[in-house]
C-alpha cells in the first residue's frame, strides 16, 4: 500500500519537544490508517473530544468466530464521494457518543494503526456518519496522549499533500 509521503518523514528537532521527545502538531495534520488502507486522511485535532472519529457508512455487523465486526465504507478525501475504501475491522467497544450536536449516540469502536510524522501507534477509533462536516477523521485526546504537543494556531506542521500527491496515493 502506499503511505503520504509529507516534507517531514521522520520527527526532528523542530517538531519535536526538547525534553518530552513528543511531535508537534497543529490543529489539522495528513495521517494515514493503514490497516484500513488508507494511505492519506487529513484529521482534525481536537482535545475536546475523548476518543477519535472516523466518517464510515453502510456500517454492517456481523460475527466471526464467535467475534463482533463490522463492514463499512469510508470515503477519505473531503468533498469526494468517487474514492472510497471498503473496510473491515474487529469492534472493540460499543459506546454511547456525545456527537458534534450535543445527541447521544451509539457507535462502534474498532482498534487501528494511525501513521502521523512517520510514527505510527494503535488507537482507538469510532465509526460514525461526518458526512456534514468539514473533516473526515477527527483525532481526540485519547489517541495524542503520550503521542504529541499541539499548537492550535498552526496547521500542517507535519507536512502538506498536494493534489498530484493524493492522486498517486488514491489510484
């Protein structure tokens, strides 16, 4: 699979914290889900939410040796519904959800790989419908613990992709 490929591929002295040895990032940064197959999603940080999200649809269950799953559909690029992954992923946790609009709602959460900066970790993710907003993953605090410094008033501190440069990741 091929992985973004930013202007900063390893941590160095500038994006990382002299004495914590955590990234630095700002409030939107390129990741990638590997393990989904997606080599490029921009995120969004966001240290108000506890657990990350992922825009998915058609999220089907189903069991597997005795174990919850869960098929979905995840279209990665912002206002593009022509690229999409059909993904697979073992369920976790099921949680009730504060959304964006302040409702209660029920998700999935599935445990998966993220690449950022040319580190990656496992975090926990859950499935829900972002159709309506601005960005298609959105990274909270759980998944940066440990991980990463944030400066709100940057953006792209890790690197920017292009247009030619997602092309090539998405053919």
């Amino acid at each position: 699979m091929k992985t973004a490929n930013l202007k900063v591929k390893q941590p160095n002295k500038k994006t990382l914290t002299p004495k914590q040895d955590k990234m630095l990032i700002g409030c939107q940064e390129w990741s990638a889900l590997p393990k989904l197959h997606i080599p490029a999603i921009k995120a969004k940080i966001d240290t108000g939410a506890k657990t990350s999200a992922l825009h998915a649809s058609h999220i089907k269950p189903f069991h597997r040796q005795g174990e919850l799953y869960v098929h979905f559909v995840v279209h990665p690029l912002q206002r593009n519904t022509l690229k999409e992954q059909l993904c697979t992923a073992l369920v976790v946790d099921q949680r009730s959800v504060m959304n964006t609009g302040g409702h209660k709602e029920h998700r999935y959460v599935i445990l998966t790989t993220i690449e950022l900066a040319g580190l990656s970790w496992e975090i926990e993710i859950s499935l829900t419908n972002r159709e309506s907003l601005a960005f298609r993953m959105l990274l909270g605090r759980d998944a940066l613990k440990g991980h990463s410094l944030i400066d709100p008033g940057r953006i792209f501190i890790q690197g920017r992709l292009t247009p030619t440069q997602l092309k090539a990741l998405y053919r």
